[in-house]
C-alpha cells in the first residue's frame, strides 16, 4: 500500500519552477495588464478582501489604539532583538524543542538536509509535507530539497495549485489570486486525471483526498512560524483550512521556518497581534486555526530554524521599520498597482520574480536579498493606501522613497540614488538637481523654458521612453516666475489681507443669550461588571453560528443521550474521543452500541471533545492535548462533536491566554469553525483537511 501511495505521490507532485523564466520588469507588467483574465481575478479578489477587512475591524471599537500598540510593541521587539532572541530560544529548548540559528539561506538549507540525512535509511526517500511559508521561498527550500532526491508537496490549497503549475506564490496569503477556476480545473483534469470540472467543491474535495494520503504518510512536516513567544518559547501557526495542524501533528519529525523578527514578548502579546492579523488579512475575527505549540508530542521530534539572511543588516539600516510586518498581505489588497498586474509581474534586474511582493515585498525583497530587487520600489503610486491599511502602521511609502533613494543594507556601503530608474531619467534628474541648486541658474534656466515653450498647451505630454508618457503630463514652465510676480505687487495687500482687516472694523455686538452655569457634572465610568454567563451563551453562540457551526444547548443529563442520538442519524458506531469529557457517560455511550477509539484511524469519521474553554467575542474553542486530551480528535475525521460547560465561557482572547495550561501543555488549538479555505476565485469552500463540520454542544446546568 505504502508503494502505490509514494508512487501516485510521485507522479502527483515535482518541480517545474524552471518553467516560471526569466523576464524583464516591464515586460511582465505589460503582459499582466494586458491579460483580462488576470484584472477580473486580481480585482474581485482584492475588493473582497478589503470590504471584508472594514467590516471586520468594526466589531473592535478601539482599533486604533491597537494599531497603535502593535506598533510600539513591534518596535520593542526590533529594538531589543537579542534579547528576545535569546530568551526565545532558551525557553524552546527547555520545552524540548530543538533551536537552531542560520545566518543565511545556505545554513538554513543545510539544516533541513542534515534533519533528512538523520532519518533517511539506505537509499529511502523522504516525503516532506510542507505548510505554506514564505521563509521557504526565500531561501528556495523545495528545490534544495528535491535536488537531495525528497519530495516535497504543499499542502494549502492555493500552494498545493501553483505547485502543479510549477509557480511561485503571487500574493502572501492567497497564493493562487491570480488563477481564475477554468484555469485549476484544466490544471487537475491534466495533472490528477480527474474529469474537467468548474465546480470548486469537486475541485477542494479533489485536493482533499490527494493530500490525506500526504498527511499520513509524509516522513517529516514542514511549517512556517507567524509567531515566536519569547516568555514560553511557543510556536504560533495560524491556518485555515488545517493543514497547518496536520503537518506538525502526524509526522514524527517537524521542521519550523521563522524569521528571526517574527517575536512578541508575552502571551498577551500574542493575543493583541492575533486580534489584528486575521482581521487584515481574510476578514475575519480569527482564523480557523490558530496553533500554540510548546513542546513536541509524545513520540515526536521538534526542530526550529530561526532565520537571519539579512535581517540583521536591515535592523540597522533605515529600512528597519519594515521588520515589523506581520505579514497580513493587507497592503497588497488596497495597493493600485498590485491589482492591476498581481505579485507574478515584480521582478528583479535579472528577471526573477521577486519572492515578496507588493508594497512590503518592494521593501523587503531588496532590503533581504539584494540590489537585484531594488527597481521593484519604482512601481509604486505612493498613494498612501498600504499605511492606511497595515495593521502596524508601518510608513510603506516612506520606505519606498528610501529604498529609491538608495538608503538600503549593501555590501557597498556608499549611497547610490535613483536605484531602480532608467539611466536617461537618472540623467534628467542629475541634470535638474544641478540647475535647481544654484538659484541664478535655475532662475535664467526657468526664464528661457517658459519664453520657448510660450506656443504650446499648459500641460506638455511626456515621451513613452521615460515611462510616464503613458499616463502623466508635464505642466509648462510660468511665463512669470513667482520672485517676478511678488516683486510687481511690492507691499500691497493681498485680497485675503483687505477682508480681514475689513472685518476687524465691524464692531462687535453684545451676546444678550443667558449664561448657563455648569451643574455638578456627571462623569461616565465604564462598566466594568461581570458579563452575565446567559449572555456569554448567547454572544458565543452567535458568533459560531456565523461561522458556519451548529450550537445546541441542553441539561448535563441530556448529552449523552443527544450524541447517542446523533451519532445513530450519521450512521455512525465508531468514534474518536477523550478519554475524559465532563458530563458525558461513556460506558453509556459503549452499551448503545458506540465504540469510542483514543487514536485517528482513516475510518473514523467523528471526534468528540471536550474544551479547555470558549470565547465568546470569537466564537473560538480553545482545545490542549494532554494524557487524556487528544488534538487529533478534532483534525483527522471528517465532523467535529465538541462539549463545553457553560462555565468554560470566558470573554476575550486574552482571558483564555492567561490559562496556566497555555503554557504547560504540549500543544494547543484555537478553532473558529469548520475547516475552510477561499483559494479558487474566493468562492468560500468547509472542509478541506479538517472537519467540515463542527457541533457545539453547551451543557448549561
């Protein structure tokens, strides 16, 4: 069995990045403009994105001021790195995960190759399931390893497509935004061999099955890391289909990627960037997956690699704001010039595409990796849009002027201007600062201009070769020069002057209105007042419901007999569940013919768990492996039965955090809903790696 699977894995899954060639910036930008397929997906997806990222932020009244924290709290990080850096890493060893250190892409990647040649036996290849990290394609991890004869398949939907087309990802957090769904259904009728389909649920389901076999063969998991926790040494990942929990729970050995900026200081921290970050970047008050992850499970080896490859070097420089980003892909989605011709047409000198694109990515590409990147900071109107829309208020525009102004990390620590620009208008710029620094220059030059061009329009159009003609005009010099014109009026008043002092002349009426005393003035407190737990039930409620998960609520001595029920509509005589789950009977469960299991098996359709507690403001269950806790029963089978006592329902993010056990136990999972993804044309598909179901049942007295 395990040969048939590696065999259709193998005929599945290879590389052809090579087929992404090399091509000149401005030939990738008129190619993208010019393909109408490519405006339609670009367009509708980012709209989407940024009416669902409003909408989102209006249910936190004191968005701003988080903004505003996050902020400062990123810039704390950045500016005691080190320090963090180290009580990080001591934190994760004494939680038994292995820490390394790589200075640049070729440490990175000799690290992994060393964790493989540990496992690999005799001449065995390895199967590696990969969760999406863009630290991969930085450093360009899926050729190194296929080059040492592995495997490697992406696991998030949208990867797992531009895999199959052999492309790099062409936005952050939606990889697959460019592709529209004739385009993934020509791909899996000619690469999986399904029928030609346009029906996205066939499509997901397809993918579904293909990488189930992955999850549960691959040798090794690979992840990237949203955030390091430097008071626990924890690992977040936050994902929303639930490939993320796959691949660092079932393979025996994980591998994560951070950068090594990718730090808050505390829990509480975490639950601040949390509130932020999945709101930015898909709409949403959570993700459907949010992964706390301490220690390794039992049986299980962790490894994290913590990357430089210029970060250090950008620290110090003034680019060193773009640190802070959180990677939310929100500037791309309100960028004007990344939705007319998506993250494919950003490209180095030498024609690659740039592994970060967009706003940040014109930042941060040659900011890590080089001056190759530099002219990617010329396509930008500038507007403003990304700081608006960052979460972290970094000032994108200003560090795209530096970045054009040369003021970037280089092995040549001399200032070079006008990185980016074609030598002629280098030229012309030269050539004007020299005027323009010497006023009586400037003055004649200004002066002979406007004489010349008297007989033409106000605004003279720019040749195509300076790349402005297509869409800018040049305004024609003033015939009189502004000194010429102050000089003709001398000292006489201004229009504006005469008004003014003509007003002060008016003289000044009494007020005869009566004056109103200040009373003894009320000042409004918050109210600070327990929420009462009938209304946390019913907030909590609500907000599941809106994420697509059925909540019922019953007596302690109703629940039995409800999952009995239940299970028996379904079908259903086998299950995965706790060993402990509060106000369930068990045994009870076993007489009336439902067999409870303690580990996954492909057969086993429904987990059932308990909850370390909910959140209301979310809808979030926040669940925590342990002896008797398994994190598998609510990933691995198809439809997810949780119980929650109503005295488990907490308010906020940040009162579930300050549980002893978010920090003591192994691994923990925050889950909004069923499993979810809006990869193909953002057509919102349930259940892709995890349950495609969720019931919630509150057990109130």
């Amino acid at each position: 069995m395990r040969t048939l699977i590696c065999c259709k894995i193998q005929a599945f899954f290879f590389s052809i990045r090579s087929a992404m060639k090399p091509v000149p910036l401005h030939t990738a930008i008129q190619a993208a403009i010019a393909d109408p397929g490519l405006r339609i997906a670009l367009t509708s997806n980012a709209e989407r994105r940024v009416r669902g990222r409003i909408s989102a932020f209006e249910s936190l009244p004191d968005w701003r001021e988080r903004r505003v924290h996050a902020h400062a709290v990123r810039a704390e990080v950045i500016e005691h790195l080190d320090a963090y850096l180290e009580q990080f890493s001591q934190q994760a060893r004494t939680n038994g995960i292995n820490v390394h250190r790589a200075h640049n892409a070729a440490e990175a990647l000799q690290i992994v190759l060393e964790i493989a040649a540990g496992q690999k036996q005799a001449e065995k290849t390895l199967l590696f399931a990969k969760s999406k990290s863009m630290i991969s394609e930085e450093i360009e991890l899926n050729p190194a390893l296929e080059a040492a004869g592995h495997r490697v398949v992406e696991t998030d939907l949208g990867e797992f497509i531009i895999q199959l087309r052999g492309e790099r990802p062409s936005h952050l957090i939606a990889p697959a935004i460019h592709l529209r769904r004739g385009q993934v259904g020509q791909l899996f009728h000619e690469k999986l061999g399904i029928p030609y389909t346009e029906e996205i649920s066939t499509l997901t389901n397809t993918a579904r099955k293909v990488l189930r076999e992955v999850f549960l063969t691959a040798d090794i998991g690979l992840s990237g890391v949203n955030f390091g926790v430097a008071e626990s040494g924890s690992l977040c990942i936050v994902t929303n289909e639930g490939n993320g929990r796959m691949v660092t729970t079932l393979p025996k050995i994980h591998v994560a990627l951070m950068g090594m900026e990718r730090l808050v200081p505390t829990l509480t921290d975490l639950a601040l960037m949390l509130s932020l970050l999945a709101r930015s970047a898909t709409g949403q008050k959570m993700s459907v997956y949010t992964q706390i992850i301490n220690q390794p499970l039992t049986g299980q080896t962790r490894h994290v690699i913590i990357l430089d490859n210029g970060r250090s070097t950008l620290r110090e420089s003034p680019l060193r704001e773009s640190l802070y980003c959180i990677r939310c892909g929100a500037c791309l989605n309100v960028c004007p010039v990344f939705r007319e011709m998506g993250g494919h047409a950003y490209r180095g000198a030498n024609g690659e595409i740039a592994p970060y694109p967009g706003p940040i990515g014109s930042v941060i590409s040659p900011g890590l990796l080089g001056e190759n990147f530099v002219q990617l900071a010329q396509i930008s109107s500038l507007c403003g849009a990304c700081k608006d829309a960052c979460p972290v208020e970094i000032d994108l525009p200003k560090m795209l002027l530096r970045v054009r102004a040369g003021q970037m990390p280089s092995r040549n620590e001399n200032l070079v201007e006008g990185q980016g620009l074609a030598k002629i208008v280098k030229l012309g710029l030269s050539g004007f600062s020299q005027i323009a620094a010497r006023p009586r220059l400037f003055a004649a030059s200004q002066k002979i201009a406007g004489w010349a061009l008297t007989p033409f329009p106000a605004f003279l159009p720019l040749p195509a070769f300076t790349g402005w003609g297509f869409s800018k005009d040049f305004p024609k010099p003033a015939s009189k020069s502004f000194r010429e014109r102050w000089k003709e009026m001398g000292k006489q008043e201004t229009r504006k002057q005469e008004v003014s002092r003509r007003v002060c002349e008016i003289p000044v009426q009494p007020d005869n209105r009566p004056t109103v005393q200040p009373s003894n003035q009320i000042t409004v407190q918050p109210d600070n007042r327990i929420i009462a737990q009938s209304e946390l039930i019913k907030r909590f409620t609500a907000e599941l419901e809106t994420l697509s998960a059925q909540v019922s609520i019953l007596h302690a001595n109703e629940l039995t007999p409800r999952l009995v029920a239940f299970l028996r509509e379904r079908g259903v005589t086998r299950a995965q569940a706790w060993k402990k789950i509060s106000s369930l009977n068990q045994a009870d469960m076993a007489e009336a013919g439902i067999q409870l299991e303690r580990s996954p098996a492909p057969d086993i359709t429904v987990g059932i768990t308990g909850a370390l507690c909910a959140i209301a403001e979310t809808g979030t269950l926040l669940l925590h492996e342990g002896a008797d806790f398994y994190l598998t029963a609510s990933l691995v089978p198809e439809i997810h039965l949780v119980v929650v006592q109503a005295a488990q329902i907490v308010t906020t993010l940040e009162e579930a955090l300050a549980l002893p056990q978010v920090k003591t136990a192994s691994a923990l999972a925050l889950i909004s809903g069923p499993s979810r993804t809006a990869d193909i044309e953002m057509v919102l598909t349930l259940g892709v790696h995890g349950p495609g179901e969720v019931h919630v049942f509150i057990v109130d007295g």
